[in-house]
C-alpha cells in the first residue's frame, strides 16, 4: 500500500492520540497510591460474576498492576512506535474487556450509549494502526526495519560467512 502524506499524518496522529490516552491513564493510576481496579470491577452489570473474580481481596492487586502498568506500557509503546503490533493486542482485549464491563445491554455505561461507545472506536483504530503497521511510520518500529536486525537474509548471509 502506497501511503499518501496525508495517510502517514493520520496514521501517526492516531497513533499518538490513542498512545497518550494510555499513556496518561496509566501514569495517573501509577501516582494515584488509592486507585484500584477493582473499584471499577466492583460495579459491573452484565457480566459482573466473571468481572468480581478479578476484584477479591486476594485477586484485586494483580488486576489493579497488570491495568496500571498495562495502560503505561502501551502507551509508551504507542507513543515511540515500537512494537505497535503487539501493544495493540492488548490495547484491543482491554478496550473489549472495557466495554464488557460498562455494559447494561443495550447500554454501555449510560442510556445515551446504545450499543455502540468510544471503547469500540479506540479497539477499532487499534485494529487499524496494526494492520497498515503503524509503528513504521515515523517510530521505532520504523527504525528497526531499516536496520535489517530481523531480516532473515541479512542474518542467514552473515551466519554462511
């Protein structure tokens, strides 16, 4: 696919808005010595037995680090473009957990949201920054292809040498 300049600048203003929406959520969570996952858990409606699991007493920690330093980490990952395919994974299953969890069905959240709300939409431009590889234009990602550390004729040359 040919990119366009107007397609790149998308490409990258999406990237780093979604990336600074995690990236701020986590570090705000990591300062934030009270905030907790499972405050949030705690008060799910559709699926609330699968989601109070992961807010026990016992369990309730784990969550709250593995969302804490999850947002964090996609974030940066986002932001620099380095490893965007695989950040969006997870950025994608936590939107839809997300999602799932605000959920009243039909609503999610509020009665102003009918099916549809802005967790879908941020998995839904995750999805698409991972497959036009987002994090080759103008990240790390990017960076990493020119060098050729990954090419495996690059390194099956040197290996006959």
């Amino acid at each position: 696919m040919s990119n366009t300049t107007l397609q790149r600048s998308l490409i990258v203003y999406f990237r780093l808005a979604i990336g600074w929406t995690f990236l701020y959520a986590g570090a705000w969570q990591i300062m934030d010595p009270h905030w907790s996952a499972a405050t949030f858990l705690a008060h799910t409606k559709t699926f609330h037995d699968v989601f109070a699991v992961f807010a026990t007493p016992e369990i309730a920690p784990y969550t709250t680090f593995a969302v804490k330093w999850g947002h964090l980490l996609i974030g940066l990952s986002l932001v620099s473009g380095l490893l965007v395919r695989v950040s969006g994974v997870f950025g994608v299953m936590l939107m839809l957990t997300y999602y799932f969890a605000h959920m009243d069905f039909p609503y999610i959240e509020a009665h102003v949201n009918f099916i549809m709300e802005f967790h879908l939409v941020y998995a839904g431009v995750l999805v698409y920054l991972m497959s036009v590889n987002a994090g080759t234009v103008f990240g790390l990602d990017g960076v990493i292809e020119r060098l050729h550390l990954f090419d495996r004729h690059a390194t099956a040359g040197a290996a006959a040498r």
